[in-house]
C-alpha cells in the first residue's frame, strides 16, 4: 500500500491528496460518496485545511491509500543546547 510523505505540511499534504484524486480520475463528489464523507470536507482536505484525522483515512482508503505517522527521535543534544539559550 502506497503512503503519503509525512514530513510535510498540511497544504502540502492536500495538494499531493488532490494530485492522486485527479490521477485515478474520480472527481471530488465521487471520492466523497464512496468515502460517505461530504464533497466540502474533500475539498477542506485539499486545500490543508483542519479536518479530523478519521475523515482523512476515509478518503485515503478510497484511494487504496494510507498514511503513516513516524514519531520523531528525541536529541539530547539539541535538548541540552536548550539551556544555553
């Protein structure tokens, strides 16, 4: 299963979900049928737009797509550089 980047921002994030809608070629009304979600919430998504994360994945499963979620590792490095400033 192909995954969406996730170091990237939410209006990066939309437009890349937009470009894979429009590559399948199933428009913005049929993505939200299928996904049972409204044609505006696709839209919100696709403009970056604050939207809870299941109505995400609901959309993404219609594109036979998900998305993954790294946590970031913690340096205690940088974390001590912290103090000094």
């Amino acid at each position: 299963m192909p995954y969406f980047p996730t170091a990237v921002l939410p209006a990066e994030f939309g437009e890349s979900f937009q470009r894979e809608r429009k590559q399948r070629k199933i428009s913005q009304a049929t993505l939200a049928e299928r996904a049972g979600l409204s044609r505006h919430l696709i839209i919100q998504i696709e403009k970056g737009e604050n939207v809870g994360l299941h109505f995400i994945l609901r959309a993404l499963a219609v594109l036979n797509m998900g998305l993954r979620i790294d946590t970031a590792g913690i340096n205690y490095d940088d974390v001590g550089r912290l103090d000094d400033e």
